[in-house]
C-alpha cells in the first residue's frame, strides 16, 4: 500500500509539473507573440467593402502590433475557399480571417456540402464594423419611391443582381423581395462590380448594393436609390428614406464584418487580438475611414459575437426556406 501511494504522489507530481511547464509555455508564448509578420484573409476580391475595412484595420493592428499584417485575397464560393484556408492553417494566431456575416450566418443553410463547420472550425473574435446598404434600381424603370416598385413588381417578373449567391447583398435582396411579398428573379454575379455594371445599363432591374459602392452612381444621377436598408436614413445620402419608413414597417438588413482565427488558438492569443482590435478601431484614424465608407463599429465580446451569430442564423435561415435558396 505504502509503494501504491507513492506512486500515486509521484504521478500526481509529474502531472502537475507538466501541467505547470504547458501553462508556462503558453503564458510565454502569448507574451512574445507577435514576433513574426500576420496574415488577414479576405474572402473577397479587391475593391469591395470587405476588402477596404481589412485593408484599413490591418494597417492600424499593424501599428498595434508592431509586425506587419498581410492581406491576402482569396475569393470564390461566399467565402468557403478562404474559410477552409483559415480553418486549416495553424492555431497559432498568425492567420486572421475578415468574414462577412453571411459567410457565418448563411453559408452554412445554403452550401450543404461547404468544406468548413463555421461553428466548430473557427474561434470568433469580434464584429468589427456594421454598415447598411443601398436598394437601387435601374434609370430605366419607371418608379421613384418604394410603393410604386412594389406596385409595378406585382404586375411583372422582375430581376435582380447580385454580388453572388449567398453574400450581403444578396441575402438583402432575398430579405426585401421576402418583405414586400414579391416575387423576383435573382442572377448573380462574380462581384458586385459587375451586378453595377449591369444595373447601370438596364440589364438588370434593382438591386441592393453596400452604401459607398452604390452612393457613387446614384450622387452620378446614373441609377436611381429607393432607399437605404437601415432602420434611418444616413448621413451619407439623408434625402433617401429608409425601407422601414417608406413602406416595410421593421425591416432592416444591416451588412457587417467579423474577425475568425482557427479553432484551438489560445486563448490568451485571442484576447490579445481582441484587445489590438479594441485600439485599432477606436483610433481616430479608423473612426474617420470607417465614417468615410459608412460603416459604424460594433465591437461586441467573443461571447456576445456568438450569441449575435447564432440569432441572426435563425432569422436567415427562414428567409432562405421561404425562398429556396441554395447552391445545389
């Protein structure tokens, strides 16, 4: 019984020796962490919001940081391509990924053989930044307000563009024609570049565009805003009423944008992420760019960013049954 004992108290020794040396690890190897340059994956090609919020906040957390933070683009199917990038590169707080919210709160519903589990495979941090977008329709059709759209949308098929299936403004689509109870026929594009484009020539018939990609065309007088997708109107364009005052009581559809890294990244690493985050954003420099793209910071807790993915999954997720929506 004695050599028993003794034998329990050395093991019990060791376990606490090694438990001691693996929490002393980490707590150094958060303390010295960064000490090489960071990557930010974009989901999305250059030019659209995604991509100028990244840009705009990995200049900041690179001054945060003291190590540069890289972005690198990687487009295609609603961000799936990217999200298994991130999800496979080491927990180790290198590799950071700016997500839109549909990426977290629509991809799973709508690509049911995706390559990644966003609710296993990824740790999330923050919603950085919120904006809301702009429901514009083409100079060719002959409506100025939201009543008269939904009048002439009850009287024929119209369609609408995308900047592909699944993202923001997609889903903000989907959302209106759900609210206005019409019917619409959606295209997608490789961008919302190109859905513009389109509009802009009369190819297509409306559309819903994030608020400085659209803002342009409309100030231009080149396409025609019926209103803007939050629940007021902006600063930006404050002659453009809001949906929900203009005819669609309640509704809003608010695009916004997340920091992920892989799952099983420390958790002193994501605190210390979190944190940069909190200063970057708050820095006058970003408050001033992020009001200059009409986005506004959200900044919530991991938990709180959980608990908003979560609900806004429940809410997509009816709009995307009621419309049968999907990529098979």
């Amino acid at each position: 019984m004695k050599i028993l004992l003794k034998r329990l108290r050395n093991n019990c020794s060791a376990v606490l020796m090694l438990t001691l040396f693996v929490g002393s690890s980490m707590i150094t190897q958060a303390q010295s962490w960064p000490n090489k340059p960071m990557k930010m994956v974009i989901p999305f090609a250059a030019g659209g919001t995604t991509d100028v919020l990244g840009r705009l906040l990995a200049q900041q957390l690179t001054k945060e940081f003291n190590q540069s933070v890289v972005i690198e683009n990687k487009a295609g199917a609603g961000g799936n391509i990217a999200a298994e990038s991130v999800a496979q590169s080491p927990a180790d707080g290198y590799t950071i990924m700016l997500a839109s919210g549909s990426m977290l709160t629509v991809n799973p519903f709508i690509y049911k053989k995706a390559p990644v589990n966003y609710s296993k495979d990824f740790i999330y941090i923050t919603n950085v930044a919120s904006g809301p977008m702009l429901f514009v329709v083409s100079n060719k059709l002959p409506v100025k307000n939201l009543q008269e759209f939904i009048a002439l949308a009850k009287t024929k098929e119209l369609n609408f563009g995308s900047a592909g299936i699944g993202t923001q403004v997609h889903m903000a689509g989907e959302n209106l024609v759900y609210f206005a109870n019409i019917s619409s026929t959606h295209i997608p594009y490789k961008g919302e570049s190109a859905a513009l484009n389109d509009l802009l020539s009369g190819q297509i018939d409306f559309m819903v565009s994030n608020l400085t990609a659209g803002a342009v065309f409309v100030k231009s007088g080149q396409i025609k805003a019926i209103g803007v997708t939050s629940a007021k109107p902006v600063k930006q364009l404050p002659n453009v009423p809001s949906l929900s005052e203009s005819g669609l009581p309640g509704f809003e559809s608010t695009g916004w944008f997340g920091l992920a890294v892989p799952a099983n990244t420390p958790n002193a690493i994501v605190e210390r992420i979190y944190a940069s985050t909190i200063n970057a954003v708050n820095s006058e420099a970003m408050k001033v760019s992020l009001d200059l793209n009409g986005l506004t910071p959200v900044l919530n807790t991991p938990k709180e960013f959980e608990v908003q993915i979560r609900n806004e999954s429940i809410i997509w997720e009816k709009v995307i049954k009621a419309r049968n929506i999907s990529t098979q």
